[in-house]
C-alpha cells in the first residue's frame, strides 16, 4: 500500500525503546436518568548487553493511525506497559503545548481553542447559555486559548506540525444553574477565525498544516453549518478554504434545542434535527453513515483528494446506563470502528492516496476521562470509553476494561 504523501513513518521504534529503558473537556450533554432508561559493560571484551533488559519482549511499533484524546493527567505519569501496549500514534489534548511529550515515537496534534466573545451585563464572556454576542463596530468578535506568544512558541520549536483550529466550534453553551462549553462561534465568524490563526502559524512556521476544528456529528444540520462556514470564507477572502487535513468527530447524540445530547448548531433557527435515542449513541453503524456524509460534502467542495481525521470519537453515555458495559461497547463500537476504518473503501468519496479509505486517522474518546461523582457511596463515571483509569476516580491507576480490550485488538497488527 502506498501512504499518503502527508504521513511522516515511524521507524525502528522498537529498536529506540529497548535503547531508552532503564536498567534493573465533550460537547455534549448527559441524558439524565429520566431521559433514559546502567547498562552493563563487561572490563574485558565491549559488548551489548540487552538481555536483562529486554528479557525476551520486543515492544511493538506504535500504530500511526490509531490515536486517543487525553483528558486528565500527562500521558508520561501512565505506567509504560499501559502505554506502550496501546501502540497511539498519535494524541490530543485540546490544547498547545510548546513541549509536548511524544512517548515511543507518537505525535502531538496541538488544538487551538477558539470562542465567540459574548455579552453579559456590561462583562464580556466565553460562557454564557443564554447572552447575545459582543458586536464591536458592527462585527462579531472572537477569542482564542492560549494566547498568540505561546502559539508562536510551538509553531517555532515544532516545525510541520498538523494545527486544529477549534473545537466542536459549532457546541452551543449549556446548563441550567452553570455553564459548560466548548468552542461556540458563529460559522461566519469562524471563517475569520481560521484565516487569522492559520496566516499567524505560516508566518512563523511555513510548513505547518491546518484542519479545521471537528463538529460532534456529520448530521444534516451541521453539514449545513459548514455550508456556511465554506461559503463565507469564499466571499471574505476570494478562494475556498486552504485546508489541508479535514476533521469530523463521531459521536451519535440527539439534536433538540435545550435538552441532552448536542443542540442545535450556533447560528442555526432549527428547533430539531436528527433525534437519536439513548442507546443509539453506541450504534456505531450511524457514525458510520455520518462518515460517509462527511465524505460525500468533502467530495461536492472539491476536497476529495484531502486526508480525514477524526479527532475525538466514542461513546458518550456513562457505563452504569443500561447497554453500556464495557463488553457492550466493544461490540457494538469500539471493534466495529476498526475493522471499518481498516477495511472499508470507497473510490467515489474515499481518500485515493490511502487505498480509498474514508477515514486516515482516528483518536478514541477518552484516553483517561474517569471523570466523575460520589452519591450514596457510590461512584458514577460522566462518561465512557477510558482505556486507562487516571487514579483520580474512584479506580487506581491502570488499565480499565475497554483499555484491555483495545490492546487485544491491536497487539497483531502490523
């Protein structure tokens, strides 16, 4: 098979670990329970000695397209073996770190957050479910995380590097008493935002790359806030958008304005979309058809011949709902994705430089999001889909269910 020309190979990282090891945030809303149901040297004669080191264990190469989110630790305070058996090519963590660790040869993906300015009061906000935006002059206005320096910094001591310009960006604030959020801005103020941010990279780095920040689904509403999204970059600017890695996310949530799951797109007047039920939200087989949307839009915008990525994907609901176990999830999404993303083609909307597969890269929700809550002694994750328990919960540090799992699954590949 020949790799797309974008793919940097790893080589020899089985070689580079044996030399290196010492001697002896979702945009989404949870239904609530209603909705639901030294090294030795010899003095005599030079030699290696890599016996004891090793001890019989080649740790295998890290797959390039597999990838997981990280949520809440450092992805080095994780023991090794759980690392390494994973076999990440690469991670997020939803922000720029100008010195992100890179383990066993895996890549950073840095995301840029971006956020329409609102108005509260007489105070500006970046969370706010129910304020107007902030109008300056007539125009919108937005913000972005980090700031501009510590952009400038990555972009300077990390050449080439894949930039993801926002988040879910088209996730609506929510709560009711709170306030939770992702990257909320209109589809036209995006645009601006993109073009601002990508031309201050290449500025500083002229070989960095650009995706744009992934949607939570590729549903007919937030294609259609896409639409907007492409089309106001041509009228701004004179020329489609220069992107060079397009991002989905794929998650299956309802869309229904104010209730669980992921609202209705910023910008948009819809009352309703697609309304999934709970238990559909593991139903990896309408990702799927969402992917082949996503793919299909790509195609109608000329940009067939780009890599997708998805940058956060999974399942949602929490493992104590019904019809979430770990063993449940696997079956019904975790394994399916692979075995489709590996194997399924499409040459009228498929990816030609990658054996027309839709799909180049994906990054599994959560790494270690064990998140959650204490109630009567009991303790209940937010969310699913952790391969590793951060220790922070109620679980110490380690490999949870799925994590087993999804080393199963990938220990033979090649």
């Amino acid at each position: 098979m020949r790799l797309p020309k974008w793919i940097l190979l790893i080589i020899g990282p089985a070689l580079t670990l044996v030399l290196m090891m010492p001697q002896g945030t979702v945009g989404w809303r949870k239904p609530q329970e209603q909705d639901l149901e030294k090294q030795s040297e010899s003095t005599l004669i030079p030699q290696a000695y890599l016996p004891l080191v090793v001890r019989n264990y080649f740790a295998p190469a890290p797959l390039w397209r597999f990838g997981a989110a990280i949520a809440r630790r450092s992805i080095l305070d994780y023991p090794a073996p759980d690392i390494v058996g994973l076999r990440l090519g690469w991670y997020v963590d939803w922000t720029v770190t100008p010195d992100a660790p890179k383990p066993y040869g895996m890549e950073y993906v840095p995301i840029v957050r971006v956020k329409q300015w609102k108005q509260q009061g007489t105070l500006w906000t970046t969370c706010c479910v129910d304020c107007p935006y902030v109008q300056v002059s007539g125009q919108y206005t937005y913000t972005i995380h980090p700031d501009w320096s510590v952009i400038r910094t990555t972009a300077q001591r990390n050449p080439g590097l894949l930039w993801v310009i926002g988040n879910e960006i088209e996730r609506r604030d929510w709560g009711v008493g709170y306030c939770a959020h992702q990257d909320e801005i209109l589809p036209e103020v995006y645009a601006r935002a993109y073009h601002d941010i990508r031309q201050f990279i290449l500025n500083t780095d002229p070989t960095a790359k650009f995706a744009i920040g992934g949607v939570i689904q590729a549903t007919p509403l937030r294609l259609k806030y896409l639409d907007r999204v492409w089309n106001a970059y041509i009228q701004y600017y004179g020329e489609p958008m220069p992107v060079d890695v397009w991002n989905v996310h794929a998650f299956v949530l309802q869309e229904k304005r104010g209730s669980w799951g992921a609202d209705i797109p910023a910008g948009l007047d819809e009352e309703e979309g697609m309304l999934y039920s709970v238990l559909d939200n593991r139903n990896f087989y309408i990702a799927w058809q969402h992917i082949r949307s996503f793919r299909t839009w790509m195609k109608e915008k000329g940009q067939q011949n780009k890599p997708l990525i998805i940058t956060e994907y999974g399942v949602n609901m929490p493992p104590h709902y019904a019809g979430f176990s770990p063993e449940e999830v696997r079956d019904h999404f975790m394994y399916p994705s692979f075995d489709y993303f590996l194997n399924q083609t499409d040459c009228s909307i498929g990816y030609p430089e990658d054996g027309c597969r839709l799909v180049q890269r994906w990054n599994w929700y959560s790494l270690d999001d064990d998140s959650g809550k204490y109630e009567g002694g009991q303790y209940y994750q937010f969310y699913n889909g952790n391969l590793l328990y951060s220790g922070l919960g109620a679980e110490p540090m380690g490999l949870s269910p799925l994590g087993k799992y999804w080393q199963a699954y990938v220990r033979t590949l090649p």
